[in-house]
C-alpha cells in the first residue's frame, strides 16, 4: 500500500514565517506564493493571486493609466525592468 509523506504533497498552502514577522503563504501546485502581516492576511492575497491566475479578475485595458492609478508610478519609471520581469499585462 502506497502513503504519501509531507515531502510528496502536490496541492495545498505553505507558510512561511519571515525575519520581519511577516507571512508567506504558497500554493503548493502552482508555487504562486503571496505575503502579509498574519497568516489570515497572506491567505487572502494568495487567493486573490490564485483568482486572477484561473482567469478571474477584469482585463486591463490600459497599462499606462493602470500604473499610474493603482500605484503611482510612471510607466518611464520601469524602463531599466527587464522585459522578462515585467507582469503579462505590459508585455
């Protein structure tokens, strides 16, 4: 009879505790991870990191004013961001 151990899980979360005190939680199958103050907070932008990997979320139809609006940022700022870094949506 086959058992799997912890080392062989393919789904589920991790945590992650950081020097800083923050949280690091990670989705096992995809290894998308996201942080925060408290395991609470970690798993809910993992879920919302999770959502929009599945094909959740509203398409960004302006990168430009996307970046500008949610965070402050001109898009002259990333031009030293390698073009393999950068999100899907300013590819």
């Amino acid at each position: 009879m086959a058992s799997a151990t912890r080392n062989d899980r393919t789904e589920g979360v991790e945590f992650y505790y950081e020097s800083d005190g923050s949280v690091t939680a990670k989705d096992i199958e995809t290894g998308l991870a996201r942080g925060g103050e408290t395991r609470a907070e970690a798993l809910a932008q993992l879920a919302e990191v999770l959502e929009l990997h599945e094909g959740g979320g509203e398409p960004i139809d302006n990168a430009e004013e996307f970046l500008r609006n949610e965070f402050d940022l001109e898009p002259d700022d990333l031009a030293d961001v390698n073009e393999d870094d950068r999100p899907d949506f300013m590819r």
